[in-house]
C-alpha cells in the first residue's frame, strides 16, 4: 500500500492501522522530520511541539544527610542519593529543590501526600487502629495538569488518553484509604488506578480488550499487521525518518520479546499477570525498565500528555531487596536505628530507578531533541524522613526541559518555603498557564523563578 505524503507535510496525528483475527490494530509514530519544520523544533503545520506534564512518585521519604545537595545554583554537588541520577548523564535536565515544606496540617504521610500533590489538606473519612482513614479533598495535580492540557495546547483534548498511570511496586495493602494506596485522584474517592502490569500497559496502548482475539494478538505482533504500510512509509519518507522508523518499530518488537521472556526460574506469581516474583522477590528494576519504555512509546506517539508514575505507593511496604532489606521499607523506615544504612540504600537504589525512567526519555530522539527535554515532570514523595514523619525540608526533583522553559543542572534552597511552589513550578514550566496552585494554606501564586531559563 503507497502511502502519499502531502506537500504540507505529515500531520503528527498519523498513525497505522491494520487488522489481525478480524482484530483492529493501530501503532503510533515518532516525531519525523516530514511532521517538523526545517528547524525541527515545530511541527510543519506550525504548532510548537508537546510539552509534557509528568509525575513520578516513591514512599516513604529519604535521608537527609544523603539527600540533600552540597552547594547552590550551577555549581551543587550530589550526596549518595542523588548520585545515581548525576551517574546517569542526568545534570542537564535535572533541578533539586529544598528547604520546603507541607503547610497543609501534619498527620503522617497523609499530610505530605495530598499536600505536595493537591496543595490542600487531606479529606478524612474515617478512622482505623490508631490513625485516620482520607482521601484527596482536590483532584491531583497530574489530573490537573491533563484539564489544562486539553484546554490549552492545540491537539490537547484530542489524544487517545486524557493521562496515563503506570506503576512499578506490587501494592500491599492498606487500611488507611485511597491517600495511601493510589497515586492519581480526580477528586474525593475519585481515582485513576495505576496500571501495575507491563503486560496490561502494553495491551491498553494497543487498545486491546480482555477477549481471546486481543490476547492473541498480543502474543503475536501488532507490527505484523501493518507491515505493508510500513515499508509503505518508509519508502515515502527521507532518509533519517526511514531508519527512525525502523529503529522505533524495533524497539516496539525488543517490548514484545522482554514482554514474552519469562525467566525459567520464576515462580507462579501471586498476582496474575507479568514479572512474577523470583525466589520471593519482586522484580522491581525489570517492571521499571518495562513500564519505562511503555510510557516512553506513549510519550513520543502522542497517545498522551500528562502522566504519572507511581513507583513504590506512600507508606509502602515494598521490600527494596537489591538494597539488602529483608523487611517492608515501611517497616524499616520505623525499626531500623540511627544512621539507618539500609533505609539509606533503598533510597539510594529508588534512584537508580528514577534515573532510568528519565534515561529512557532522554534516549528517545523528537525533533531536535529528545523526550525529556519536552517534560516538565514533579518527582516527590509524601514525607521528608520516614522514621520521624516530618514535612519539612521536603524532598522535590523537577526534571526535564519543558520545551526550554527550564533550565536544569540548579539546585534552589529555600528557608521553609511553602512546598506548593514546586508544583506551580512545574506547571508552568510545562507551558501551561495557571495562575496559582493549591488551596487555603497551601496556595501559591508565585513559582522558583530561578528554575526558569
């Protein structure tokens, strides 16, 4: 099948489609050069690019004294927990905050979640054991993000998801409400679930439902289904946009194999699904690498603009085995003494997993560019140090570029600056225009400027 490019341009909304089993099929594309301008920071038909909007989220805090930079501005230096992300080649798309705090009351870990991700106090519905039962009184900042989105970028409200949630850390049960067990909330007892399963991510983006022909389909390929208009296409591009293509729809095919491997060694897994525990214990770096790449694909086809990823849930009972836990990180969190070692690698090895979700999108070529340099992306947590449960010097990463709206490679301190500046921070630095963010005690009108370029 010919495919004929108009003399205008590709549109960035093109996608192929084919059909499997009597199954509809669909793959997005990168951004090509026949989408672009000649300077290839805009698309041909003259709207700029799509900044991003992004959450990434892990439980239960850091510790400072690993945490928190050497220095100011250009020129800060990392501590051990940080430095994986410095390791990763990620200075220039990566800003620490700190010196902030939760200013929306102080009850563990509630507190700090729906403070940092809504502005706002917590909505307490009830009561178990010795603590309090909440959910979210605002909707979540990425929901937010996905409103303004599709009011205010063009093609916004035209993507296949409105957002995406992803998540990496087997969730372990709690009593204490939807605070502590999802990430992305619309409003009270209003949530988006995160999908935990690369499996179940993958057959979503491919608009697969639950029946015997979808699940076919995806043991199959949904590339096979559109060979033709493949090669189609690329013959009826350049170049570079022809080994674009190929170099995409290959990484498309390396998902499926890592997809399909089960390791021989696995057990039956306690949930249905992929990556099941090996030897009892949950293989937490290889669901990241996955559910990486997945949001990267969706990402750069444009299948949305707003995202979250819930790495570990707040209070999580994750046992962060590679560092040498035996126990929920939770639990650790409370029992383990003073300096806390373990505790200290957990985070430090959280990192690393930050470090390659952001390495992912930073390999992944758009326009002149690369996908992390179109994100304005919030990676926090919901207290600062797990055995105390305190909400000041509250930890905050804002990474990416947001379309050059920031500067990365700063370190900003603040002397106990509302926390919420971090979020309007990074709501403006994915363009979006807003004019304050948070609610009561927690609103802000003004951002950290110094982040801005």
């Amino acid at each position: 099948m010919a495919i004929v490019i108009p003399r205008k341009g590709m549109s960035r909304r093109t996608i192929l489609r084919g059909m499997v089993g009597g199954v509809a099929a669909t793959v997005g594309l990168p951004v090509l050069d026949a989408m672009l301008d000649g300077n290839g920071a805009a698309l041909a038909q003259g709207a700029p690019l799509p900044t991003r909007f992004g959450l990434w989220f892990w439980g239960n805090g850091i510790r400072r004294a690993h945490w928190i930079p050497d220095g100011l501005g250009a020129g800060w230096q990392p501590r051990e927990e940080l430095a994986p992300l410095v390791d990763a080649g990620l200075r220039p798309w990566l800003s620490v905050v700190s010196g902030l705090e939760i200013k929306t009351a102080h009850h563990p870990h509630h507190s700090g979640m729906t403070g940092i991700l809504t502005g706002a106090r917590y909505h307490q519905v009830g009561v178990t054991r010795d603590t309090i039962v909440s959910t979210f009184a605002h909707p979540s900042i990425d929901q937010l993000a996905a409103g303004l989105i599709a009011e205010q970028q063009p093609g916004g409200a035209d993507r296949p998801y409105r957002s995406l949630e992803a998540a990496v850390c087997r969730f372990r049960g709690t009593d204490e409400g939807t605070t502590f067990q999802h990430l992305s909330h619309n409003g009270p007892n209003d949530v988006n679930p995160s999908e935990y399963s690369p499996r179940r991510m993958y057959d979503r983006l491919f608009g697969q439902g639950p029946g015997g022909p979808q699940l076919d389909l995806a043991r199959r390929s949904v590339l096979d289904a559109v060979t033709g208009r493949i090669r189609g296409l690329q013959q009826s591009v350049g170049a570079r946009d022809a080994r674009r293509l190929e170099r995409h729809f290959e990484s498309v095919r390396a998902i499926e194999r890592r997809l399909a491997a089960a390791p021989a060694e696995c057990r039956v897994p306690d949930r249905p699904g992929d990556y099941p525990d090996i030897e009892g214990r949950e293989q937490i770096a290889e669901k990241n690498a996955a559910q990486s790449r997945l949001m990267a694909y969706a990402l750069a086809c444009d299948f949305t603009r707003a995202f979250s990823v819930m790495f570990s849930s707040a209070g999580s009972g994750v046992v962060v085995w590679p560092a040498g836990a035996r126990n929920s990180l939770h639990q650790i969190c409370h029992d383990e003494p003073n300096p806390q070692p373990i505790v200290h690698a957990a985070v430090t090895f959280i990192m690393a997993q930050l470090a390659a979700f952001l390495r992912t999108l930073a390999d992944t070529p758009e326009g002149d560019g690369n996908l992390l340099d179109r994100c304005a992306i919030l990676c926090t947590t919901e207290l600062s140090e797990g055995n105390t449960h305190t909400n000041d010097e509250f930890p905050v990463l804002i990474a990416g570029r947001g379309n050059g709206r920031l500067r990365g490679d700063y370190h900003v301190r603040t002397n106990r600056a509302n926390a919420s500046l971090a979020g309007l921070t990074a709501l403006r630095g994915a363009g979006l225009a807003v004019p304050s963010f948070g609610h009561a005690e927690g609103r802000v009108v003004d951002d950290l400027g110094e982040l801005f370029a």
